[in-house]
C-alpha cells in the first residue's frame, strides 16, 4: 500500500506531466490532417468524356480522362503557413471550367471532424448541370456551373 505523501508525490508528477504535454501540444498547433481529393465523372460520354487537369503551386496531378461513373483521386498533407490550393480545368464537349477545387474555404467542406489518423475526403462530382462538393460522396451541395465556349 502506497504512503499517504508517495501517493501525494506521485499525484502531483502526473498532473505536471499532463499539463506540460497540453502546453506542447498547444505550441505545435492544429493538427493537420491528409486530404484525399475525389474528381468523379457524371456527365454522359457524349460528346466525348470528361478531360480534367489539376495542380497546385508545386504539384501537377496530372490530364485524366474519365468516362461517366469514372473516378481519379490524390492524397496530400497541406503545409501551412502557406495556403494549399489545388486547380482544376474541366472540359467536356463545348463546356469548360476552371476553379479551385482545395483551398482554406473548401475544407469547411470536407473536414469530417473524424480521427486525426484518418485522412479528410473532398469529393467532386462534375455533372451536366454543374459541379458539386460532398465530404461523404452520399450528400452534395452545388458550387459551380460550366461556362460554354464561346
């Protein structure tokens, strides 16, 4: 059995302990969490597929083209203080679009509030009548429309 002020000393280590990794954990800042970005195709297959490019600063994902029902996604960890933005320029037939589709503003949308250890995912579904944003690819929320060639 523990001594009255063993137990007392070993109390007040532990609240020391706790407050000073509290203290560091709000030095180092948020935790910053992986994002997956999700670009799916809906629009029909004619007049041709869907052609989409996006990059950011210092990351060029690539030209993909995606067939109705189709889908490309990439994974990065933003790096504050700087501000990671990803572009992205859609085509299709005589449509054409080209948005941010990850900045600081989007990731109230795909941030689930989930485990720090599981990555945030931000889908994009380009349809016929525009493109629209779910953090759980079941509930979507319209944010742009395509702009024709003119």
């Amino acid at each position: 059995m523990m001594s009255t002020p063993a137990y007392f000393l070993l109390t007040l280590l532990t609240i020391s302990h706790l407050a000073h990794a509290i203290r560091k954990d709000a030095e180092s800042g948020p935790v910053i969490t992986d994002v997956v970005l999700h670009i799916i195709s809906r629009v029909p297959n004619q007049p041709t597929g869907l052609k989409v490019h996006c990059q950011s600063n210092d990351t060029d994902v690539g030209t993909h083209y995606l067939y109705t029902g189709q889908e490309f996604h990439w994974k990065f960890l933003p790096q504050p203080p700087e501000p990671t933005i990803f572009s992205c320029h859609f085509n299709w037939g005589f449509e054409f679009k080209t948005f941010d589709v990850y900045d600081s503003s989007i990731d109230t949308f795909c941030a689930d509030g989930g485990p720090v250890d599981k990555p945030n995912n931000c889908f994009w579904e380009a349809r016929t009548s525009g493109f629209y944003i779910s953090k759980d690819n079941r509930i979507w929320l319209k944010l742009n429309t395509w702009d024709p060639f003119v």
